[in-house]
C-alpha cells in the first residue's frame, strides 16, 4: 500500500464516520439499518461502516477497509452485512466514489409498494432528473442486490434506486454527493407521498424537467471564481 494510499485511507475513515451522523440527524435510519462506503481512489480498496455497531460509538478506528470483492483488508470489526452490494456497484461503475444505503420510510413505503416515485417536484427534477426508479427484488448475500442497483442506476439520472420490498441505495461521485441523495430521496419520498395521499399531483413537462436538472447540475451552487484581472 503506498503512503498515498494510506493517507486517503485515513481521511475517508474519518470522513464517513462523519457522514454517517447525517443519516440519524435526517432520522434516515433505526438501530444500525443504514450504511455509507467510499470507495479508496488510485486503489481497489473501499472504506465502510462495521456491522451492527451503532451510529454513537463510529469513530475513524471503527471503519474498515475492504478490497472490491468485500473481503476485509484492514480493521477490527467484520465489515457491513451490505458490503457486497457496495463492493459490487464499485466494481461494475467506476465513476461512483460513494455509495449509501437506508431504509427511511417513506422512500421505504414507495419500495414496499414496488412503485417508482414520479416527478412532480422542481427539487426532485434538480436532484434526480426525473422519477426514482424501482429496482428489482434481491435477497441480501451475493451479487444480487449490487445487481439490481448497476442495472437500474446505469445511464439513469437518477442516483438512487429504491429496491423493491427493501429500501433505498443511492451513489455519488463521493460519500457526501451519496449521503446528500439519501437525504434528499427521503425528502421528496415524503412530499410525493403527501400529495398523493391529498389528490392527484399535477404532471411537469419533460422539457421543465429537463431544463431544471441541467441548471441544477452545472450551474447551481457556488462556482469557482475566476480570479479578477486587475
Ligand atoms: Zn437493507
């Protein structure tokens, strides 16, 4: 392992330690039901939370590290019971640096359902570029729910899935982009299913949909600033 590699390592485990305070404090997850990984970059290395051990006592010494087939490389702790499916969704989309997993329940109620969530909102067309897909029904273990999400997720805009009767994955480039859809997938879960339970929500156009995502993903937010030419 180079000392490059392991001074990442040592910034991602305190990174999503962090991260994971986020999924308690948008009240994502009950007991120890949710997970975020980050993969390792310039290496076949992920970092994930362990498994079973609850969101208070996850500190940076807590997190372990595996390689992209789950098996642990470094740390104390036996790594998540969902480490295949982030391990996997590494392996087959080499652009995704983080990857998160939840079971909040409203974006959960939409899973049990097995019913995608349509775009009704101008912040769920900013963040998800139109509906949040269902993927398939997948029994936890092997490959089959990493599956399930790389066949959902690939060429969607969208960077959550909702796997049906279990619960939401999202991605992102880094841990923090995937948290962030975590939060926002649960966010807009909750809306859709408010307004569906008051009436019949009213369909966008595909072109506003379309207008808001790329506004939102290349213009939105603080850009870097051109230094001022004197
Ligand atoms: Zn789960």
């Amino acid at each position: 392992m180079t000392i490059e590699v392991s001074r990442q390592i040592r910034e991602l485990r305190e990174t999503v330690a962090r991260l994971h305070s986020e999924l308690t404090r948008y009240q994502l997850v009950a007991w120890t039901a949710g997970n975020v990984s980050a993969r390792v970059p310039g290496s076949d290395l992920m970092v994930i939370k362990p498994s079973g051990v609850s969101y208070d006592d996850l500190t940076a010494d807590t997190i372990v590290v595996c390689d992209l087939d789950g098996v642990l490389v470094e740390g104390d702790l036996a790594p998540s019971s969902d480490t295949a499916a982030h391990a996997y969704v590494y392996r087959a989309m080499p652009e995704v640096g983080g990857v998160v997993h939840t079971h909040s329940s409203y974006a959960t109620a939409w899973a049990a359902r097995g019913e995608s969530i349509p775009c009704h909102l101008t912040a769920q067309a900013d963040e998800f570029g139109g509906e949040i897909p269902i993927g398939p029904f997948a029994l936890i273990g092997g490959d089959d729910i990493g599956k399930g999400i790389v066949a959902t997720l690939a060429g969607h805009r969208s960077p959550a899935v909702l796997m049906r009767n279990h619960g939401v994955f999202t991605i992102g480039r880094d841990a923090r982009a995937a948290v962030k859809a975590a939060v926002m997938c649960e966010d807009v879960a909750r809306t859709a299913h408010l307004a569906r339970a008051l009436g019949q929500p009213v369909p966008m156009a595909q072109a506003d949909i379309d207008a808001l995502y790329h506004r939102y993903q290349n213009v939105y937010g603080q850009q870097p600033v051109a230094p001022a030419s004197s």
